[in-house]
C-alpha cells in the first residue's frame, strides 16, 4: 500500500485554490463520502475530514488549508476569511467529476478517492482527529494532524471563517498545544504563539490557559 509521509515543515502560503470572495455553497455538515484522501486532475492530494480539508503539493508539503462545504451539486473551499474556491460537481461512483466555477481550471476534471493513501503515523495518538466546540456564538474547530502540526478555525454559525491560525504540539497524548494566531495589539496585528493546555476527557479534549482548567472550552471527536 501506498503511503504518504507528511512530515510538514512549512506551510507554504499561496493559495493554489484561491477564487474570489463569494458565499458559501451550503452550511450542512459533512458526508463521510467526501471524508479521506483525493487525488486531483494535477495530482495534488486533498485531505477532507468532516468540515475541514488539507491540500497537499507532489511533495506533500502544505499548499492551503481551510472550512470545507458542500451541497448536492456545489463544494466550496473557505481558505480564509472572505476567501473561497467554489467548484461544481457530480459523483461518479466513488468519484467526482469537478468543474470550477472562478480560475483553478487545474483542478478541472475527475477527483479520485484514493483508499491505500494514508499518514504515516495516523491514529496513533489521542490528540489526532477533528475536534469541534460549538459554545456560544461560534464554532471552534481544531483539525490536528499526525507529526505535530494541525489548524484551529473560528467559524460563525453559518460555518463562514472568522479565524485561522495554525497549530503545533509534540509528543504522545500532548499536554500543551501551542496556537499561532495574529491578533490586534494597540493598533498593529502581532503574531503570537499562545500555549494551550490540554486535558482529556473520553470522548473531548477540554483547551485552555492558565491554572484554572475550570474555564478550559471542550471540543468533541466529530
């Protein structure tokens, strides 16, 4: 079997799938048809997991990242906040036959799911997987990959991104992540690293600062 070692060292910005700013396609959540490893018409490989998608160069270095959305006909990738990459398509078996709807004519023509494409490390530990908190007015979604390295999205509740920031940690069953996020400092957008704590509860892991874990926010395994 096919593997793929996704030892991502660094995010590389440009947005292969970059279309101009519409609206999404859909707000419903995802099909596990869509969930798993897709090989596009150029042989770049997308990683889907429930609402959220990992796109990968022929050296499986990171290209983009984002919300993935999807209706009966329309998928839409929300690469950041304002941006999205709106795509028409049909299921052929297995399949999608995939026709873009703004630029990314690359990307044009069948999209094979590929089973025997797998990380090399996946599963292994607990903080891997698509995490989601739904509390108050927005939806907080973690995507952790396997080898320390993983997204946190802050969506409204029409799944439209407000935030996107990136996510390392190391170890077995971390009991820190470290969030990257620019945020506004008198006046000037500061890139911080912000250290999380982590603590496991069954079927959540609770995320938060300081010593009073009683505030932490839980995600849930979707």
């Amino acid at each position: 079997m096919k593997k793929i070692r996704f030892l991502v060292l660094t995010v590389i910005l440009a947005a292969a799938l970059l279309g101009c700013a519409t609206s999404p396609a859909s707000t419903a959540r995802q099909s596990v048809f869509f969930d798993g490893f897709w090989v596009l018409p150029n042989n770049q490989v997308m990683y889907v997991e429930r609402n959220a998608f990992v796109l990968f160069d022929l050296d499986n270095a990171v290209i983009n990242s984002g919300i993935f959305l999807y209706n009966d006909t329309h998928l839409v990738l929300n690469i950041d906040v304002d941006s999205y990459a709106d795509f028409e398509y049909t299921r052929v078996s297995s399949n999608m036959n995939v026709k873009s709807l703004g630029g990314n004519e690359f990307a044009n023509g069948v999209w094979r799911k590929d089973p025997n494409l797998y990380f090399e490390h996946g599963g292994k530990n607990p903080i891997e997987g698509y995490w989601e908190n739904t509390e108050g007015d927005y939806i907080r979604i973690l995507h952790i990959m396997p080898d320390g390295w993983g997204y946190q999205y802050i969506c409204d509740k029409n799944m439209e991104m407000d935030m996107k920031n990136e996510v390392k940690y190391s170890g077995i069953s971390p009991k820190e992540i470290i969030i990257t996020a620019s945020l506004p400092i008198d006046g000037d957008m500061v890139t911080l690293d912000l250290p999380f704590g982590v603590i496991y509860d069954r079927n959540a892991i609770r995320i938060g600062m300081g010593e009073n874990t009683s505030g932490y926010l839980r995600y849930f395994k979707r």
